[in-house]
C-alpha cells in the first residue's frame, strides 16, 4: 500500500500502485511490468492494470474503492516529474504526443507537443537536448518518453514490427483518454506508415547492393586491425 497525506482523510492506493499529489490532486501511479511497442497498446495496457484490482482508499468510511479508470500518465509538474522518474528503471512511455508540429530541426522545443492522451497537455517540459525535433533516421517520432534521468525523449508511436525498442507503461489513475485520441493516434500512425512506404524503394537497394559490398567492407576492417596491431 502507497499512502500520502493530504487535507483531510489519508489518501491511498494499492496493489503495487503508488500514491502521489504533486498536481493538486491526489493520483495513483504505477509502471507496468509489461513492454508494449505502441502508445495505442500502452492506453490498453493501463486500462487493463487497473482492471486487475486497483484499490484506492479515499478515507471513507466505506473502506477501499476500485476503479477502471487509467491511462498513461500526462505529466503536470516539475514536481510530479520528479516523483516519476523515482518510479521508472529505464524509458518509459508517457501519454504526451504530437498535435500539429512544422516538425523542422529549428523549431521550438515545445512546437506541437499539445496533447495528451487525456486531453490538453500542461505548460511544462524537460526535454533532453535536440529532442522534440519530431524527425530523424527512424521517421516521424510524435510520442515522448520518460528517461530514469528525469529527461523526455521523442520516440515513434507504433514501433510494432520494427527493430525499435517497446517500453513499459506509466499508468496513472483515475484517469481516462480522451474522446480525440483515437483521431489523433490514428493519423499519427498514419504519417509514421506514409514516411516508411516512402523509404521502402531506398531499403530494395540498399539490401541488393549488401552483398557485393559486405566483402570489401570486411576486408578494410582486416587490413586497419592488422595495422594497428603492427603498429
């Protein structure tokens, strides 16, 4: 059981949920166990933590009460992003995605970054360097990350069937998404799939032309190794 203090009765949460009121309002908050390729199955996957018998203790005289409600997590404050990053071991997703970015290499750090998964996103960020920029090698990346430094880190919404890495969830409770995000994860989705079909010709050659140049790869390696060795 997680506990924190307020005016009033205790507030707690529990079954591996932990208590904090760092947005001015009491909040449970867990991170899932479970990695998920996607932001879509990240939303699935906290409502499915919560359904598993989240309890949370208002002070009542009625006891416990369990709810269904969560969602990966919008983060408010500097204080509740600090709180976090005490939770999580490694990137983790958050609920905080793209909504209308030029998505240029000069544009603000905070351009487009307007939506959560449960609606308007706050007034506050922590981006590591050169993050948010939304675009580099692996295509449009709309949805952010929290770091174990404290640190976001732009990362692509959907990387099912991709090499890219899939993340636990930060769950946050009670909460729930909002009515836009199905249209807004849908067309993010989207763009991420057109900028892949797009560099689909350039993969055919790069795969054709592997193996002619695999070999003389190899052996400028051998021959800078065995320089180096003799030097």
């Amino acid at each position: 059981m997680s506990i924190v203090a307020r005016e009033g009765p205790v507030f707690a949460c529990h079954n591996g949920w932990h208590a904090g009121n760092h947005t001015g309002r009491p909040t449970c908050y867990r991170v899932t166990d479970e990695k998920v390729p996607s932001l879509r199955g990240c939303v699935a996957r906290c409502l499915a933590e919560a359904s598993a018998g989240l309890e949370i203790d208002g002070g009542s005289d009625s006891g416990g009460r369990l709810t269904t409600q969560a969602a990966p997590v919008c983060i408010e404050t500097e204080e509740e992003n600090a709180f976090l990053t005490s939770l999580v071991r490694g990137f983790t997703w958050t609920g905080l995605y793209q909504n209308g970015s030029t998505g240029t290499e000069d544009a603000g750090y905070d351009d487009g970054w307007g939506r959560c998964v449960t609606g308007d996103a706050p007034n506050t960020s922590a981006w590591a360097v050169h993050d948010s920029t939304r675009a580099n090698f692996y295509g449009p990346e709309d949805c952010m990350v929290l770091g174990p430094d404290g640190l976001w880190h732009d990362t692509t919404c959907n990387a099912e069937g991709t090499l890219l890495p899939s993340f636990p969830c930060l769950c946050e409770s009670p909460s729930v998404a909002s009515a836009a995000f199905e249209d807004d994860i849908a067309r993010l989705e989207a763009n991420w799939q057109a900028w892949a079909d797009a560099q689909r010709p350039l993969r055919v050659v790069l795969f054709s032309l592997a193996p002619g140049l695999i070999p003389p790869i190899l052996f400028v390696l051998y021959k800078l190794c065995r320089t180096a060795a003799l030097a």
